[in-house]
C-alpha cells in the first residue's frame, strides 16, 4: 500500500501559494472595485445585512454577507470617472437579523 507516500506527496504545496481548502468567490472582491453590490446580490453570492453611514460619499457603506462562506465585508460605494465598489473585510461580529 503507497497510502502513506501518497499521502504526504499530496501535502506537497503547489506553485499557486498557500494552501486554501476551497477558494470562495469573494476572495476576489477585495481586488477589484468593480463588483456591484445590488449585482452581486442578485445574483445570489452575498446578500446586504445592513448599512453603516459615511459621510464622504453620498450612499451609506453596505455591510454583504458572502452567501458561500459567510464572510461579512463593509463596502464604500463612491464614483468618480465611474461607479466603483470598495469592499473590506468586515471583522464585526455576527448579528442576527
Ligand atoms: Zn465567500
């Protein structure tokens, strides 16, 4: 039986970094600005769990909850040669709502 050898030869890591058990759709909003917020949600990837006001632009920052893992990102919503979406993650704790 080769289990063994098998076994460690698949814990070698690959050249695409760190080992990520199951890579989420949203890992990609934090490096792009151009995920739409009402787009994604209908699509069904996050959904809005709420708002938190911000005074530099005139919407008020949307708290998303990734309906594939449950991460929770803040988003500013702002525009300036277009609309862009800036999406950090949200360390809050989990409400209910
Ligand atoms: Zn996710």
């Amino acid at each position: 039986m080769a289990t063994r050898a098998q076994a460690a030869q698949g814990g070698a890591r690959t050249s695409l970094g760190p080992v990520v058990a199951r890579r989420c759709l949203c890992t990609a909003y934090r490096s792009h600005q151009f995920y739409d917020v009402e787009k994604e949600e209908a699509r069904r990837h996050i959904r809005v769990v709420g708002t938190v006001p911000n005074d530099r632009q005139w919407v008020p920052d949307r708290v998303c909850e990734c309906l594939g893992c449950g991460k929770r990102f803040q988003v500013e919503q702002g525009e300036y040669h277009h609309p862009w979406w800036k999406w950090t993650e949200s360390k809050a704790p989990k409400t209910i709502v």
